[in-house]
C-alpha cells in the first residue's frame, strides 16, 4: 500500500538517469530477461521452447492475456483474427497520398494512426469490449496496412486478404500475389516468418513499448499509442537495426568483402561506425534469439536456395568480433538483428521492409504493455523530471537591441 513514487517526491529529489538505464518505470508480468545469463521467457515460458513448439497467434495471446488459450480460446481467437482482416476501403485510399517512394514505416504509422479516424466505436481504453475490438482489429489489420504498403512502394495492384489462409500465409500472399495469379505460398517460408514474429513479439520495456505505455499513459487509444510505437521502432538503434545490418554487409562487399577493415574502422570509432546488430542496452551476452535464428538463417537460406555471399560476411563477422577485446571488453555480441536481415532478404523483401516486419511481430508485446499498463491500481501519466542546466533569470531585450 506505500506509495514509493509518492513519498520519494515528498522528499524533493530527483534521480538524473539519461537512457533510463538503471530507472523502472513499472512493475510488469509480461517479459523476463536476464541479460548476463541470456535468458528471455514470455510470461513465464523460455523463447526457445515458444520458438520450438508454439505459433505466433499463440504466442500472441499468451503475451496479451496471459495464459497459453486452451483449444478452443485459440480458434476463437484465430478465427476473430481472420474475420477483421479487410480495411475499409475509403482507408485503401489513403496510400494513394504517398510518394511512391515514400519509407513503409512512415506509411504504416499514418495508416496505424488513421484507425482512430476509421473505427471510432472501439477507441474507449476503459471499455473492455471496445479494447477486444481494437486489439483484434490491430493483429488483423496491421498485415494488411503492411502488404499494402508494399504494394506501393514497387507500383502492384493491392490484394484484398483471403481469409481460408492463416495470418502469416495471408500477409505473404498479400504482399507477394498477384490477383489474377494463383499464389503458392511455401510452408517452409511461413514457418520461418511465424518463427521471427514469435522471437520479435516482446522485449519488455524497449524504447517502442516505452513509447507506447507513455503515450497510453495519457489515456490515448490503443490504435494512436501503437502508431507512436511504430515511430519509435523506426529510428537505426531500435528497429531500424535490421535494415542497417543488410546495409552494413553490402557495404562490406562492394568494398571488397575486407572484414578485418570493417572490424578495425568500427574499432577507431570512426563517426557513424558501428557495427550493427552488435550490442544491446540490456544482453550483455549472446542474444537468446540471434541463437535461434543463426540456426533458421542457415537452414532458411539453403531451403531457398540463396547462396548469399553476404551470410558468409556475416559469420565472418561474428567470428572476429566474437574473439575481439573490443568486442569482449564491451560485451558486444550480436542482437536479434544480426542475421534477421538475411533471411527476410532471401524470402524477398526489400531492405527498406525489415523494420514493417519487425513492428508485425511486436506488435502483441506493444498491446499487451498497453493493457497491462491501464490496468496498473499503480497507473499515473508518464511524466518524467529533469535536471534543468539552461540559464539563470534575466531580462528581456528588445529585438533592436540584440
Ligand atoms: N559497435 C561498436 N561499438 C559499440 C557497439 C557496436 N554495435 N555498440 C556499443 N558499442 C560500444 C560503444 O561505443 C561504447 O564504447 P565506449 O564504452 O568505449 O564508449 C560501449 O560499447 C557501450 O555502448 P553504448 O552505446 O553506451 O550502449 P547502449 O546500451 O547505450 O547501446 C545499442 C545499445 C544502441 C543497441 C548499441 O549497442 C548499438 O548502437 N548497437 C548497434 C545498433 C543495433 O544493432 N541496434 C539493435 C538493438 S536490438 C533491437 O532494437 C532489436
């Protein structure tokens, strides 16, 4: 019953922590990581065996509800999903007013934002029925808004979804189909998707899930509150990373494929050289889910035929950094994003897609903090402090006189 917030605020003081590195800003049930042991469990269960034996509907609803559904709460569940699909066709319009150019994730965000214009009947936070809908319309939608981003972006007539197919299937052919073509979609590819959604689809308190508890915190609805989320992910040191990472490896290659040059000018700390896909704010040990997917990278990419010589640039990399003070001292290994890149390249996406793929299966985790939070007896708006270093009182001068 304290109230620790409330008393350390009597108190008058303020912690400075840039990066909230050490600060909590909530108690959660959702995610456990423990960063030195490399371990991350969802609501309990460790990602490998989710990785192994689960799909990403099930994931789904254990992150958001908390329990793994019985039979018949998954197809429930799963048949919602696939009856909320479709958007509303004044919202296809919508990706008209894009440059053709334009980044998918800006889209995705807008169109994301745009639900609260469409479906005003389930905005309400505090109405659980209106939170169902919205957190359905979401899983639903968002491969939708995402294949039809694609669409644009390479000039392709949009699909309209078939709803005999599952989620993951559904947003292959949605974004690889043509409509009067017949779409085959490869069981193996679908797997290997649904296996990067479960890995992406929480992480606790990120800077996108932050993002999206903050701006739920004011009592946004979920659809403005992921949106901010999408945002977030964009940037190169969050989701971003994913795109870099390819990009990185290209460079390499046109250059000559001299790893020990890359290696030593991210050594020198040359400005803006990273090596992306290394390092992360909370592992401080091989990243549980680059374990996962170097092993689905390798078989992905064989099943697929992709002989990619970036892969081999990529292991190269591995190897020299794994074995590297630097690296070592640092405790630099490589995150999620090291060899995500690779595969969704293999199964055809562009580079500028990745992070889309990134926020689809996020997605749940975003929802499920959302939740959690408005249900918190602890909740208040995010509202940090600061340490104000700006200049003391003065006076105003007039504009002549400057
Ligand atoms: N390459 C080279 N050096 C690095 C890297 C890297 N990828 N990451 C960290 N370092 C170095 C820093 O230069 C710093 O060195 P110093 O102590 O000599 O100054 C030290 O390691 C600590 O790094 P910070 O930036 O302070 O660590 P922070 O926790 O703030 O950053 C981050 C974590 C942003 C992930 C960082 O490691 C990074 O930029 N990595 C590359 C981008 C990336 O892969 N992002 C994906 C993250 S995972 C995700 O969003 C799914």
């Amino acid at each position: 019953g304290v109230d620790l917030g409330k008393l350390l605020a009597q108190t008058g003081l303020v912690t400075l922590d840039p990066g909230f590195v050490n600060t909590a800003a909530c108690t959660s049930d959702i995610t456990y990581i423990d960063g030195d042991a490399g371990i991350l469990r969802y609501r309990g269960y460790p990602i490998e065996q989710l990785a192994e034996k689960s799909n990403f509907i099930e994931v789904s609803y254990l992150l958001i509800y908390g329990e793994l559904p019985t039979q018949q709460q998954y197809e429930e569940f799963a048949e919602r999903i696939r009856r909320h699909t479709l958007l509303h066709e004044d919202l296809k319009q919508f990706f008209d007013g894009f440059p053709r150019d334009a980044h998918p994730m800006p889209v995705l965000s807008s169109a994301v934002s745009a639900l609260s214009t469409f479906y005003q009947d389930s905005l309400n936070p505090f109405d659980q029925n209106q939170v169902e809908l919205s957190t359905v319309r979401l899983l639903a939608k968002l491969p939708t808004i995402a294949a039809y981003a694609y669409k644009k972006s390479v000039g392709q007539p949009f699909l309209y979804p078939d709803n005999s197919l599952g989620l993951v299937e559904n947003f292959l052919r949605m974004t690889f189909g043509f409509p009067a073509e017949p779409y085959e979609v490869d069981p193996a590819l679908t797997r290997a998707l649904d296996l990067l959604f479960i890995l992406h689809a929480d992480h606790e308190q990120n800077c996108s899930t932050s993002t999206v508890r903050m701006v739920g915190s004011s009592e946004a609805n979920l659809f403005a509150s992921i949106s901010a989320g999408i945002n977030a992910l964009f940037g190169p040191l969050h989701g971003g990373a994913n795109s870099a990472v390819l990009e990185m490896l290209e460079g390499i290659h046109s250059g000559g494929d001299d790893v020990d040059a890359f290696v030593n000018r991210v050594k020198n700390k040359e400005p803006g050289v990273r090596l992306m896909g290394f390092g992360h704010r909370v592992y401080k040990n091989y990243d549980p889910r680059a374990a996962i997917i170097k092993k689905t990278a390798d078989e992905v990419l064989s099943k697929l035929n992709a002989n990619d010589p970036l892969l081999e640039i990529a292991l190269k990399l591995e190897e020299k950094a794994l074995a590297d003070d630097y690296f070592i001292e640092r405790k630099l290994y490589p995150n999620v994003d090291f060899y995500t890149g690779l595969i969704y390249k293999a199964m055809g996406f562009p580079t500028k897609f990745f992070t889309v793929l990134f926020a689809l299966g996020r997605l749940p985790g975003w929802i499920a903090h959302w939740r959690e939070m408005l249900e918190d007896p602890a909740r208040k708006i995010s509202r940090p402090r600061q340490v104000y270093t700006g200049s003391p009182e003065r006076a105003y001068t007039p504009i002549g006189q400057r």
